[in-house]
C-alpha cells in the first residue's frame, strides 16, 4: 500500500487517491480521456434513498446514461466498466436495472463479458413475494483488447486431489494447482447491521466485492474510478492493491465517513472482512439433524405457534 497517502480533492493524475464532495458529472469533467483502467460502481436505484431523488424511470435511465457515457470517455481502451445493480420498485412490481440499463452500454459498442451474481444471505423479508438475495454487476470492456488476470482471485477447487483416470494424462492432476475460476455467481456476505465494515450508510458494499474486480482488471498504479463514491469502499480497495481511486460524493457526511476510513485503511487500522474467508464455517458448531419425515406429516396441520424444536435433536 502507498505510505501516508493524503486525499486530494480534485482529480490530478499524480495523485494516490481522490474524493470530490459533488455531482460526479462535476468530477468526470476533471478526468482527461482514457486515463482509468476500471470504473466500478453501485450507483443509487432510483428507490428515494437520501443520497438520490427519486425520478420517472425514463428520466432516471437518462441521466444514468449521460454519467456512463462520460465513464467510458474516461476509460482506457483496455479498460472495464462494472455496475453493480438491483432492483428498481415501481407499484410493487420490480424491474431488473440491469436489464433496463444495458442498452445504454450497447449503444456505446461496448462489449458484455460478464453478468455476475453477487448472493448473499441476508436482506429484507418480503411477503408477498420471494425475498430478494442477489444483485449483479454486469461488466463491460471498451475492446477485445482489454485486461483481465484470473489468478489472483483464483478460488480453492473443490477436489484439488483429483486427477485424469485414462488418456495420455492418466494419473496427472486434472486441475489448476493455482485453483480455480470462481464463476460467475459469488456469495459474499452483504454490509448489515453486525458486519465488521458497516457504516451509517444504507446501501454500502462490501471491499471484498471490489477487491475481486480490482485485482483482475487492473495492474499495480493503475485509476479505478466511482462516480458514486458512497463512504469509500472502491478507493479502499484499489489502496490495498496498490491501485489509484478516485470517486465523487454528493453528501458531505458520506465524505467525512469515506475519507475517515481512507485513513484508517492506509495506517493499517479499517476493520474488512478478508477476501475468501468462507462465509460460515460450521465447525465447532452443534449439528442439527432436521426430521424430515415428521416435519411432511406434521407441516399442514400445525398450529402457527406450536413449538419445532423436537424436529431439530442436537447431537450430543
């Protein structure tokens, strides 16, 4: 990580790390063309959160379009643009906003790599629907030319020990030594109440999340680049990399937050939740056997109150 890095509050190109308090429009004007290597953000979804005002979805659609069109000025030829997305609610019907943003990309002639999963396990409880665990971020290059290193976040394989049983390979291992791709669908615990990075902000995603795309579409020195910054957390993981950020924040408490947690990143004193630490680890924990059989015999019949725990013997 860089040593005493201060945090500049316009963009300049020698700069460690940036925070603009302001529309990010503001900021991408300071950023010449093709100077960032990643733009990766979770912009607001238009759900009337403090940091936004909520807007007609069509004028919503629109000004996400003029900040993505000035992203992609900014961004190298080699470079990747990951927006980070859920759910807009509109009379109680959702609309997937990446579905609805992906034709601003592709007017641009971008190219889509991925679609990723992002799953987690807690979130709000719905009713009248399934509860939603997932968002995704949908990256896009600028050309086919553009960077991408799977190794660094390579994961364990699931039977490192397996090896080809026939062919001119017989005996070989069959698998990376390095490990392997971690796919398309990741399961990183989200931000909430009893996570070791939450803050006052509602919507913050995890570093872990931006370490993963930090450290297979950038190089060591290179821009990564949030027009909504939020308290922090992308310039927080292009730091621990070695890596330059730079973002944008409208609200000033959010900047305060953002540009305390900077520092305690750079003096090695943040509390994050490291990258590939599993998300629950079942050891040392008593063992449940769920009663199945008595569980179909009893479901339709039971009183709502009446008490389970006989289904669920602990094993002594």
């Amino acid at each position: 990580m860089f040593e005493n890095v201060k945090v500049a509050s316009h963009f300049n190109s020698k700069e460690r790390a940036v925070v603009f308090q302001g529309d990010c429009m503001d900021l991408l004007r300071q950023i010449p063309d093709e100077s960032i290597q990643l733009v990766v953000t979770s912009p607001p979804y238009n759900i009337g959160k403090e940091y936004e005002n909520r807007r007609h979805l069509n004028q919503y659609l629109e000004q996400q379009r003029m900040v993505i069109r000035e992203c992609v000025r900014t961004l190298r030829k080699s470079g990747s643009i990951c927006w980070q997305v859920g759910n807009y609610v509109e009379d109680s019907s959702i609309i997937p906003l990446d579905a609805v943003l992906y034709p601003a990309f592709s007017e641009l002639k971008l190219r889509m790599r991925n679609r990723i999963i992002w799953h987690f396990e807690h979130g709000l409880h719905c009713t009248n629907r399934f509860s939603g665990r997932y968002e995704t971020i949908i990256w896009f290059t600028k050309t086919d030319d553009y960077y991408f290193n799977l190794d660094p976040v390579r994961v364990p394989q699931k039977y490192p020990g397996k090896k080809h049983f026939k062919g001119p390979k017989s005996g070989q291992y069959s698998c990376n030594p390095r490990g392997k791709s971690p796919g398309d669908v990741w399961t990183i615990p989200n931000v909430k109440s009893n996570h070791v990075e939450k803050t006052q902000h509602p919507c913050q995603f995890p570093v872990e999340l931006i370490e993963r795309l930090v450290l297979s579409m950038t190089e060591e020195d290179d821009w990564v680049l949030d027009p909504f910054l939020g308290v922090g957390t992308t310039i927080i993981a292009a730091m621990r990399h070695n890596r330059r950020g730079v973002g944008a924040e409208i609200l000033p408490k959010y900047v305060d937050i953002a540009l305390d947690r900077i520092k305690m990143a750079d003096e090695g004193t943040l509390h994050i939740r490291p990258m590939n630490r599993p998300v629950f680890d079942p050891q040392h924990r008593p063992l449940a056997i769920f009663n199945w059989d008595c569980w179909n015999g009893r479901r339709n019949t039971a009183p709502a109150n009446e008490d389970h725990r006989d289904l669920f013997p602990l094993e002594r």
